[in-house]
C-alpha cells in the first residue's frame, strides 16, 4: 500500500441507516435537506469542476435546519460548508430527496437517501476495515522501528514487502466489491479514492471498465477518465511536460536544463509526513549516484516559503528545489496530474519518463540497474 498523502476531499464518514424521509424529488431534482445545530447563519452547497472549486448555492439555515433544491446532471462528489462547521461535510449527491444530519459535535454525520453514497460507504464500513486493521499494525511497527533508528536496508525491504502485500488485498477487495455493484457512482468514487487519489492508473483503468455506462458517465466517472488521460501524457517512453519554476533564490529553473542526464522529478512538502520519512532514502541514493549522471528536481507543494526551506536544511536535501508556492495549485502538479504526495517521475536523458513513484528498494533497483 503506497503511503501518501491524498489531494482529494474524501466524502464524510458516516452512519449508514434505512430512510423513510420524502420520496425521489420529481422531475429528475434534489431535494438536499439537513440538521446541523452547530450552524447558525448560512452553509453552502460547492463542487469542483475542472481545477477549479465552485460554490453551487447557499441556503439560510433556520434553528439548524436547511433545504437546498435543485438538478445534479450526473451523480457527483459535493460538500457542504459554513464558518461554523469545523470540517465540511462531503458526499454524493444524486438527483433524489437526501438528508444530511449531525445532532452534536459529538456524534457523526449520518447522510441518507442516497442510493451512491449508501454503496460508497458500504464498502468503508464493510471491507475496508479488515484492510485498515492490517495496515495500523504495519504502520505502527514501522514508527517503532523508525523511532529506534533501526531502519536499514533489510528491514526497509521487509516492511515494502508486507505493504506490497496489503496492496495486493487493497486491490482484490476493491475489485470483488466493484464487480458487485457496477451501476453505481459509489463505485466510481471508491475506484477514485483508491488507486487515482493513491495512484495506480493501471489498476484504476482495469476497473473503470468494469463500470456501467451510466456509472462511466457519472461526474465521478469524468474525473477518473479525466485524471487516466491526464496520466497517460506521463506514460513511460513519454516526453515529459516542461516545467519552468522559480527556485529558493528566484531564479527560473526549467527541467529541459536537465537534459543529458537522468533526473527524478520528486513532488513533496514541508507538511508531507510520508514525503519526510521517503527523504532518507532518496538523499541516500542521491549521494550514491549523483556523480554518475543522477540529479534530482524537487517540486515543492508549499505556501509558505520559510517552512519549505526549512524542510530542505533539515532534511539533507542538497539537490535543486523549486516552487511557486501555490500548494496544489502549483502548475506542475496540474500538468503532471498529482493527486498526492510523495508522487515522482523517473526521466532518461532525453526527458522521457521510465519509471514512476519509485519509492524505497524499488529506487534503489531502478537507480542499480541504470548505472550498473
């Protein structure tokens, strides 16, 4: 299972219980109505299209309660929100009579009549947990370890042998799962959040086309076809899309000034934990390779420029950074299509791409093999 950390919003974990509430809303509309106590003025009704998040609609809420109406052209992932919602409330909405509710702080948001969501969920709160269980162990062994300083090359590869092996399980539970329910956008969207948001186009691609057409077509659907076209420009034996960004000085740097020699694209942060505890490995194989033709571009998903540069000293990261600062607005993050980080890009001395997210022993191989 690969540790990163996911761009995109993950729809609210919530209880999932039979509704006898209104009917489907006619005439293909929803009705989205709701009981939040703890909002008290407006809450707003937002989505993403394109790179972009849109708010939708508001609605004024009155004694904690709210209705939105309207139509949804296809099944999509949607999020409330309000000054007084600690975290927004995301879900799918579909053209039905859906009920959003969250009696205290306390307890959790329980969101009903949506058939989408109800599948969508179904799956965290059935075969999910088996997998999360296995995982907890792994990560807090490998935490023990790291904290000890026993981390070395044996047992590193241990632990990436018990990950792979909780990705094989990820990936045939998500399968036997789909191939259940393929009519639904609830399918779509755990297809997105496991292998697009944690990326593994070829995985996610298998299973898109296990989807129904009305499922293909759903907002959710979109973003996946989306987001495998996108991938497929980064494709091995592609040219790599130019990147042209200012570094810790403010200088340009492009990647094209790389030309010649074989260059990973690393894309990190100062606040990625995953990407903070790759670092030692990849300084590692920086030091071993460099001088035989190995440089590395760092691209930095920062806002803050100190806590970016910080990171580098403390880190040990003596390559070449560069930022724009615009977090996940950065405009190699959209042309490279990263959803999450740690996520890099292994190029050859023409800019074409030979490896991607080549992380642990499987960096040191690629790297091993190159310059044998």
């Amino acid at each position: 299972m690969k540790i990163l950390i996911k761009r995109a919003v993950a729809l609210t974990p919530v209880a999932l219980m039979c509704y006898a509430g209104p009917l489907l809303a006619q005439n293909g509309k929803y009705v989205l109505t709701g009981k939040l106590p703890a909002v008290h003025d407006k809450i707003y009704l937002g989505h993403e299209v394109g790179d972009k998040y849109v708010i939708t609609d508001s609605a004024k809420v009155v004694n904690g309660s709210f209705t939105f109406k309207g139509t949804a052209k296809q099944p999509g992932f949607y999020k409330l929100e309000s000054k007084n919602l600690k975290n927004s409330i995301g879900f799918i909405l579909e053209n039905a009579a859906i009920n959003v509710s969250k009696p205290d702080s306390i307890s959790p948001v329980v969101i009903t009549g949506s058939a989408a969501q109800d599948v969508y969920m179904g799956f965290y709160n059935g075969p999910w947990k088996t997998i999360t269980a296995k995982a907890g162990n792994i990560y807090k062994r490998l935490d023990e370890v790291q904290k000890a300083g026993k981390m070395d090359t044996v047992t590193r590869a241990g632990f990436d042998r018990e990950f792979k092996a909780l990705d094989t399980l990820n990936i045939a539970a998500v399968k036997q799962y789909i191939l259940k329910n393929p009519g639904s956008a609830g399918s779509a969207a755990i297809i997105y959040d496991r292998f697009i948001s944690y990326p593994n186009f070829p995985v996610a691609e298998e299973l898109y086309g296990q989807l129904t057409k009305e499922a293909r077509q759903s907002d959710i659907g979109e973003q996946i076809n989306t987001a495998l076209k996108t991938n497929a420009k980064t494709a091995k034996g592609k040219v790599a899309p130019a990147i042209a960004m200012p570094d810790k000085d403010g200088k340009i740097v492009k990647l094209s000034d790389f030309r010649g020699k074989y260059v990973l694209v690393d894309f990190w942060a100062s606040w990625c934990g995953p990407c903070r505890r790759e670092n030692p490995n990849v300084v590692a194989a920086y030091k071993k390779y460099h001088d035989k033709g190995f440089e590395i571009l760092g691209v930095s998903l920062d806002s803050k420029k100190d806590a970016w540069l910080k990171a580098i000293e403390a880190d040990g990261l003596t390559w070449t950074h560069v930022s724009d600062l615009q977090a996940w607005s950065n405009s190699a993050v959209k042309a490279y299509g990263v959803k999450s980080v740690p996520a890099s890009f292994l190029l050859d001395p023409e800019g074409k791409v030979v490896g991607k997210d080549l992380r642990g022993e499987e960096l040191n191989k690629a790297l091993a093999s190159i310059f044998k």
